[in-house]
C-alpha cells in the first residue's frame, strides 16, 4: 500500500496540473463576484495596467503551484 501511494500522488498532481487554467478561472471569477463593482470612466491606460496585473498574477500562482508541485516531488 506504501508503494502505490507515491504513484498516487504523482497521478493527483498531473491531473491538477493539467486543470490548472481551470481552476485559476474559477478562483478569479470567485475573487470577481467578491469584487463585482463597476468603476465608471475608466482610460484606457487603466484598463491596460488591469490586464497586465491579472497576468502577473496568473503567473505568479502557477510559479507557485509549480514549486509546490516540485517540493512535493522532492519529498518522495
């Protein structure tokens, strides 16, 4: 039983990484509902600056999946 679980593992977090787009959708809709206020008048150099956060944050979450996915594979 000790045996398969480290496979188990590997089995859980391939599947969480292929679904990661997923579930990062979902996290930002749900932070969106938290959040859901329309700001009028907005340039567009905002809405620009707005895009390039959320990206940098999408990116910053998948780096820190990935070390964590790292760390768990160091582990066992």
């Amino acid at each position: 039983m000790t045996e398969d679980l480290p496979e188990s593992v590997k089995k859980c977090l391939d599947v969480l990484e292929e679904n990661m787009d997923i579930l990062t959708n979902i996290e930002f809709d749900l932070e969106d509902e938290k959040e859901d206020e329309l700001t009028p008048d907005l340039e567009l150099h905002q809405l620009y600056d707005m895009t390039e956060d959320v990206a940098e944050s999408v990116k910053l979450k998948r780096a820190e999946s990935n070390f964590s996915r790292r760390q768990s594979e160091d582990i066992s």
